[in-house]
C-alpha cells in the first residue's frame, strides 16, 4: 500500500517515498501485489 499512496499523489509527510525524483526518470520495481494496488489512472495507454 506504500507504494500506492506515494504515486496517488500524496504529500512527502504522509508518504516520503512520494518525494522520489530521478534526473530523467523514477524507476518503481514493484512486486505484484504492490502493483496491484495501483490506482488505474497510473496504467500506461492502451495501444490498438
């Protein structure tokens, strides 16, 4: 849940995983049940 309360867009104070920026990315590795906590909205686009 860590994982998805820092990219639901909460503050540092509530999650300071939130405050990660890299200089060109921020690569997350999550396990699947971390991932599947995931908000939807954080999916890539699908492709057709």
């Amino acid at each position: 849940k860590a994982a998805a309360i820092a990219l639901s867009g909460a503050g540092e104070v509530q999650a300071p995983a939130a405050g990660a920026r890299g200089r060109s990315r921020t690569l997350w590795l999550l396990d699947a049940a971390a991932a599947s906590e995931l908000p939807r909205s954080l999916y890539p686009p699908a492709t057709a």
